[in-house]
C-alpha cells in the first residue's frame, strides 16, 4: 500500500526525472536494477533518495537486487514511447480473455444486472489493453527495423540477415495474423462479432443501464476497428517490405562483397558488364504496318443510327437537412420508423427499402434521445419486395447539461 500523497509522488517524479529515466534505461538493458548500480546512480545525484523511491514504491526488491514497479515502468515506456516488442502469445492472452468474457455476456445476458455490467466494463478495459499492445507493439517492430535497416550496430550481413527473418517469422508475420480479417479465429473477427452483438443489445435490452453500457462498448469498437485497421496496414504496406528489402539488399551486397574478395577462386568466369550502352527507337518498328491496319477496318463500316431515349429517371437525393427539420417539428414520437414511412409517402409515390433505410439514418444524431417502447410494440412496413416488422421507437430531444 503507498502511504504518500498522489501530489508528493508526482512531483518527485518530476523532481528527480534524470535519475529515474538512468535507473529506465538500467533495466531495459539487463532487466534489472543490480543493487549496486542503484547506489551508484543515487551516489551521482549527490542524495539519499533510496528511502523515497521505496516509500513511494518506484523501485521493489527482487531476490537482491531491485526493478521499477511496473504501473511506473509502463508509464516510462509510454513518455519515452520505448516499448519492448511483444511475443504474439502475449498479446493473444488478450483474445483469450476478450473471448472468455463475451461467451460469458452472452450466456448471462438475462442474469444478475450488477454482474453483467461489471463483465461487460472488464471486457471494454481487456479490449482497450489490446488495442494499445498492437499499436506499441507495432511501433517497436518498425522502429528497431528501421535501425536494423541503418545498420547503426554494424552488424555484418549474414547477422543482418538473420535478424531480419528472426523478426518476420517470431513477430510481424504471427501478429499480422492476429488481425487478420481473413483470419477466422484472429481476435479482429473475434472483436466484430462483439460489435455486431452490442450494436444490437444497445436497442433491444430492457434496462436502460445495461443500453448505455453496451452503447459506450459499441462506439469503443468502432475506434478499436479503426486503430486496428491501420496498425494492419502499417504492417503490410510498410513493416514487412521494409524488413524484405533489409534481406534482398543484404543478400545482394553479401554476394558482391564475395566476389569482390575472392575474384580468383571462381576462374573461366567472365564478371557482367556493369554498364552496357546501346541505342533504341522510341517507337515501334512495325509502326506504319499497324497504323494501316488500324484505320483499314473503319472503310466498310456499318451506319449507326443512335436515338436518345429521353424518359429516364430522376435519381432522389435524400435532403438531410430537410428531414431533419420536419423530425424536429413533430417531436417527440413515439414511432419514429413510422413517421418515416408516412413522411417518405407524402413525397415519394414509389417508396422504396433504400428511401426508408436512408431516412431512418437521422436516428443515430447526437442531438436525439431513443427508447424502445415499454410495452414492446411492432410495427410492418410493407413494399413490393419486402416486409419488415420493426419495433416501435420513441425518439425525443436530447437534454443537454449545460457544464
């Protein structure tokens, strides 16, 4: 338990900064502190401050030695934006979690109110951890790959080489399989599946708690997805032609380097011309011939009489302003897929599934409040090629709290 106050630990955090950034550094080197290295730092920093590192739980002991605490050696990696690349199966203990906790949603969705809300926050929280292990994890990937790619170590081609497959075989090409849409059990699906369900339960559940919950678990998916999406495209698009070219490039330079070093082991070899000079024309030598040819086929050609049908269709643009001022006039409802039905009729005598579909999207600004009808009502909505039994929504006026 940390006896000091918030306050008092922030500002030695800010305080003593240089210190805690070397101590960082110590155990992202060797993975911990020796404990003679954590006299030594403190030594240089002309104070006894070991009593306060431990009072405020920054450093523990471990055997006899020390290592930063881990809330605080995350919240250096995420200041200093170094993080250490995670092993695929690190990161899929998140899936294993996220598909522990939606199977248990879903099979109490009618049980205890205080315990599915609970289950239905740890799973936003699990989804929220594996967001930003993909989006660390993919920005340590590209980070040390570009510093294998400037070579800064020096290392010799055949280790560069090594390198390169080591991080395409153990880590980008396993987690680009992790969100991988194609992927059936990859967690992206996993995550879809858990946004299909909440779109539908953030309408349909009786409690309105459990509505709001699933509302905020929805729209932390649709970013999730997002994030997702453009981690996997800075997989693919940037992380693995990087790390090939790493391996062509040194392939290619390795070779060269050997045949450089030992031209007179390979005798009766006669090295490629590295430059070789001709002359080319800019057009086809058979130009005139295929011309010919070209223009040759339109002397016999048959007359084309075109005649414009001019009874076409006016395409309808769904007006969005307008509806939505006429939906402001007749709030509130209490069948809003009706008044859509009725209003579209009064314009439009051909009412169509994508007319209504494009009207009922004014359900989802952020200026209207929607419950389903208490008693459970439906409604048919019938055209010629469809029915659709919707239920009865109540829309009104979101009530802002003025802050």
């Amino acid at each position: 338990m940390i006896k000091s106050e918030p306050k008092s630990i922030l500002q030695f955090l800010a305080n003593h900064y240089e210190l805690l950034r070397e101590l960082f550094d110590l155990q992202v080197k060797n993975e911990i502190i020796r404990r003679e290295q954590l006299y030594n730092s403190i030594k240089e920093y002309g104070s006894d401050l070991e009593v306060q590192l431990k009072e405020h739980k920054i450093i523990v002991e471990q055997n006899d030695d020390y290592v930063i605490n881990e809330p605080y050696f995350i919240l250096f990696e995420f200041i200093l934006q170094q993080f250490k690349p995670l092993l695929p199966e690190e990161i899929e203990k998140y899936g294993q979690s996220i598909r522990t906790l939606f199977f248990n949603i879903k099979e109490g969705i009618n049980s205890d109110k205080n315990i599915l809300l609970d289950r239905i926050e740890a799973l936003s929280k699990e989804i929220n951890k594996f967001a930003n292990s993909v989006k660390n994890n993919t920005q340590s990937l590209l980070y040390e790959s570009k510093e294998l790619k400037a070579n800064n170590k020096k290392y010799e081609y055949q280790e560069k080489v090594h390198k390169a497959r080591f991080w395409i075989e153990n880590y980008i090409v396993p987690l680009n399989a992790i969100l991988d849409v194609n992927h059936t059990q990859s967690i992206y699906n996993e995550l879809l599946a858990i946004s299909q369900f909440s779109n539908i339960k953030r309408f349909d559940y009786g409690d309105e708690s459990i509505r709001r919950q699933f509302e905020k678990l929805y729209n932390l998916l649709r970013q999730v997805a997002r994030d997702i999406n453009h981690q996997s495209s800075i997989l693919t698009n940037e992380l693995l032609p990087l790390i090939e070219r790493i391996k062509t490039e040194s392939e290619y330079l390795r070779g060269f380097h050997l045949y450089l070093t030992n031209g007179n082991c390979y005798k009766g070899i006669t090295p490629p011309n590295l430059f070789v000079s001709r002359r080319d024309n800019i057009y086809n030598p058979y130009v005139y011939e295929n011309t010919k040819e070209y223009f040759d086929q339109f002397k016999n050609e048959d007359e084309v009489i075109v005649i414009e049908d001019n009874n076409y269709l006016t395409e309808w643009i769904f007006d969005r302003t307008e509806y939505k001022a006429n939906l402001d006039k007749n709030l509130p409802l209490n069948d809003f897929f009706g008044w859509c039905e009725n209003t579209i009729k009064q314009e439009k005598t051909d009412f169509t599934i994508d007319v209504f579909f494009m009207v009922t999207s004014l359900l989802f600004e952020d200026d209207y409040e929607v419950s389903v009808d208490e008693h459970n009502r439906k409604m048919t909505i019938s055209t010629d090629s469809a029915e659709l039994f919707m239920p009865r929504l109540n829309i009104k006026k979101r009530d802002y709290v003025s802050g």
